[in-house]
C-alpha cells in the first residue's frame, strides 16, 4: 500500500490557504436518479478550484534557495491562480505561463492574485515547454501541476475530508481527470482506509489519456485534445500518476461535451452555482454509471472542482444542455410547401414545447423545417419520430450530428444557385474546422486558408471558448480534390469533411 503517499498526505500544509470544503446533497438529481447524490464541493475553494491545494503544499515544502529563487508554473488556469495566491501569501515570486487561449477570467484572476503571467502556444504542452525554457534561463523553481508528490498528496486531501466528512457507505467516488494529480492523492487515500470503495474516473471522449494509458498499460500520448473542458485538455497522463492510478483506479467513464453540459445545468438547478465544463465533469460520469449499472438507493459522490467558467460561454453551454440531458429533440422535417402545412405539421407535434423552429423554401413542392422539441428522454424523441413518419412526414434525427447543431442551426435559410443556374455551385465541398481562438485567430485562419478556392459558405461563433469553430464552403473541381486534402492536412487544424453530412444536403446545398 501506498504509505510514504498516505503519509505525505497526512502531513500536507494545505490548510494556510484552503477550506474544508462541504459535501452537500443534491436533491433535485438524487430524486431524479433514485440514489443519494453527493458533491464535494471543491468549487467553494479560495480559488474556486482544488488546485490550490497542492500547489500550495509544493511551495511550502520548498527550501529556503529554492523558494529565494521564484516558482514558475505552465497552465490554462486553475493552477496557475494556485501557485499565484500560494506564492503571494509565502512572500515568494510567480511566473505563470498561460497558454493564449486560457479563458480571461483565470488570465485576470493570475494578475489579481499577484502572479507575471506569460502567455505562449495555443495549449498546455506549448506554454509548458515554453515555462521549462524560461526556467532554465532563470534558474526559477518549477511546480508542476499534477506530476510531483507534494502535489498528490495537496490534492489526496480531498479524500481525507471525504471520509471525516462523510462515515456511512459510499460505493462510488467519481473524480475528473486530466493529468492526474486528483485522483491519484483521492484513490491512494481512499483505498488505504476503505478498498470497498469504487474510484472511477471521467474524462471527456476527446481527452482520455487516463483511459487510452490504462487500456494500453502504459502512458500513451494521445494525438490531439477537445479543449471543450479546458481544465483537462491533457494529452499524457504522469508517469507517477499513473503509476498510482492503474493501481488503485477502478475504471474510467469517458462524456461528451452535451452530457457536461447538461451536468452544468444539473449544478445549477441543484446548487446555484456554475461549475466550469471540467467542474462538472464528476457529476455526468456520475450519471452516466446510474444510467449503465441501473443502481438505487446507493451513496455516489462527484467532485466538483472548479468554477472558472467565461461568462460568454454559458449560452453555448445552456443551448447544448438540453441537447445533453436528451430533454430536446433536433429534427429535421420535410412538409408539403401548401398554405396551411405549418399549421398542420404543429398539430401533428401536439402540445409539446418547440423550442427552436426554422424554415427555408425547397422547392414548389416542398419545405424543410430544422425543429427543436422538448422531450423527456430518447424514448420520447423517438417515439416522436416515429410518429410523425406514420403521419406521413420526412423525419431525419439530427440530435447527435455535431455539424447540424454548431453551426446548420444557425444558418438556415440560405442556398446555393442549382445546377443550370448562370452561377452553380456544383463544385462546393464543406469542412468544418476547428483552431485556438485569440486575438486575429480567424483573419489568421483565413490567411492560411488562401486563395486557391473560391470560399462558398462561410459560418463562425465566438462561444467563449478556448477554440473557435468554423464551417466553410469552397468551390473545388473534382480533379482538385485531392489537392485540397494535401492543403488542409497541412494546416494542422482539427478538420472534418461534411459534404455528405446530411443537414447540409437538406438545409444549404
């Protein structure tokens, strides 16, 4: 077992900085999930993060050289305010390097809390390699933000509070995972003193490196990340992380970005307060084990551990929530193009709530209508469907097409000229790409996009995040097709090729 850990964090100094944050009930998802929901609070902290912990324990633990010469840290936030308010309060220099898509509340926070912040790259690796460069220029002290014991041990002190806190069963804990810093001190902890006790991690589909390294039982480099829950946008677990996890970690449950929203919102209704997207994450595997292992009346407990969230990006966050908790449905329905075919297509949807309605003219025979609904679940999206195709209609469920709800939702309404017209756009080809959103990021887009293709469509929402999403249209000959792959493959963004996407057939082509 893990004694030096344990011992480690037993003697940890977090509390000249932290608070023994509360587990509180949540009522509201506890009766909607048949058991006993708790959270742990960790978004109540100075900081609004379980971050200061460790940092501050592997600051405090520094000699007196090593504190004489100034800490620097890499970070796309909740640690670096952290060493920020850490270093503040021993007296000691901080030089925070901040990836240049951080979110301005934690950029902000940084400077407040009295820490230089550099920003460099468009993510975490960038900024840390960027951080070890101007540490060895200036002989700073590095602190790392999960791979260093004094860290483990800060954060292992969540799970002490969870078991003075809390003395009955638990059987399941749910932590978020990015490098591993949390679950590693929890798990170690946890299962020291109870081993009955489940650890399960969550991670984002698009950043599971704790998951992708337990399956291959080894550290993998995953070859890119969703900065969606920025907190977490890790690609390799640590080495000593790992190392304690895959020994005292009982599985990883990975959610999309709709499940996170909606566990956002769960947050809310039950709390209200606002967990930032990686915040949220314990409580949507939380929800996710219910829904697999069909359990009642258990004690499972979430983490919640952050709340540095943009304000801005809440309307994305609050559109995709329903979306994730399947309470609406997205629709994309064909009516006959008579006088009083909307009328009857309303009727045909009963006195259920819309709560999205757009419509663009076809074709003298035919409309397509892009419709949200509210639902109670996916049984009743489609139940639904099915009951508007025995009514006669067209029905195509665009409830999980990613295209369809970032961007065709919003664009309804506009076609290219048909085959025939004087200017045909028969040759268009729709990507959708995705790049790290800054200052001159989309005019830089579009300069590396160049001027080899006529761009044909072009869609782009700022949602407050940490990368910004484009949909674009070009007109390429076929026999340049493939030279337009090369392009592309070239630029390194994330990219994906929906000219077959159904929505775009239906609503823009």
């Amino acid at each position: 077992m893990p004694i030096r850990t344990i011992k480690k964090i037993l003697q940890s100094r977090v509390y000249d900085v932290a608070v023994e944050t509360p587990i509180d009930r949540a009522r509201g998802l506890s009766r909607r999930l048949n058991n006993n929901v708790l959270l742990k609070r960790e978004d109540l902290q100075p900081v609004f993060s379980f971050k200061i912990r460790g940092a501050y324990n592997k600051i405090a633990n520094l000699n007196d050289e090593e504190k004489a010469r100034g800490v620097i840290c890499a970070s796309a936030g909740n640690h670096a305010q952290g060493v920020a308010l850490a270093s503040a309060r021993l007296g000691i220099k901080s030089v925070i390097v901040m990836p240049q898509t951080t979110p301005e509340i934690k950029v902000n926070s940084v400077r407040t809390l009295g820490g230089k912040v550099v920003l460099h790259g468009d993510a975490y690796d960038q900024a840390a390699a960027h951080a070890k460069m101007l540490m060895e220029k200036h002989d700073y002290t590095f602190v790392h933000p999960f791979d260093d014991p004094d860290v483990i041990a800060g954060q292992g002190t969540v799970g002490m509070e969870i078991l003075r806190q809390h003395t009955g069963d638990i059987e399941a804990v749910f932590v978020p995972v990015g490098g591993g810093g949390l679950i590693a001190g929890v798990a170690c902890y946890l299962k020291y003193l109870r081993p009955d006790i489940k650890v399960i991690g969550v991670e984002p589909v698009d950043s599971n490196c704790l998951q992708a390294a337990m399956a291959a039982g080894r550290r993998v480099v995953l070859p890119e990340v969703g900065l969606f829950a920025d907190g977490v946008a890790v690609k390799q677990i640590g080495k000593e992380t790992f190392r304690l996890a895959r020994k005292y970690v009982d599985e990883v449950i990975t959610v999309t970005t709709d499940e996170m929203c909606a566990a956002i919102k769960d947050l809310f209704d039950d709390t209200r307060s606002i967990n930032e997207p990686a915040g949220a994450l314990a409580v949507a595997g939380l929800k996710k084990y219910v829904e697999r292992e069909r359990c009642e009346g258990a004690n499972l407990m979430a983490i919640c551990s952050g709340a540095n969230v943009n304000f801005d990006r809440l309307r994305h966050i609050a559109e995709r929530a329903e979306i994730g908790e399947q309470r609406e449905a997205v629709l994309a329905v064909t009516i006959p193009e008579t006088p009083g075919s909307f009328r009857r297509f309303c009727q045909a949807l009963g006195k259920r709530s819309i709560t999205e309605f757009n419509y663009r003219y076809a074709c003298q025979e035919a409309a397509h209508v892009f419709v949200g609904v509210q639902t109670l679940g996916q049984q009743e999206r489609e139940a639904i469907c099915a009951d508007l195709v025995d009514q006669g209609y067209k029905v195509q469920d665009f409830s999980l097409n990613e295209m369809a709800k970032l961007h065709i939702r919003h664009m309804v309404g506009g076609r290219g000229p048909s085959a025939g017209a004087e200017f045909s756009l028969e040759d268009e080809v729709l990507y959708r790409f995705e790049f790290p959103e800054r200052p001159g990021a989309l005019m830089e887009f579009l300069s590396k996009l160049g001027q080899n293709w006529n761009i044909s469509l072009f869609h782009y929402r700022n949602h407050g995040a940490a990368f910004g999403r484009i949909l674009v249209g070009m007109q390429v000959p076929k026999q340049e097709r493939s030279k337009l792959k090369r392009y592309i493959q070239q630029l390194e963004y994330r990219h994906w090729n929906e000219s077959e996407n159904p929505a775009y057939h239906l609503f823009l082509k």
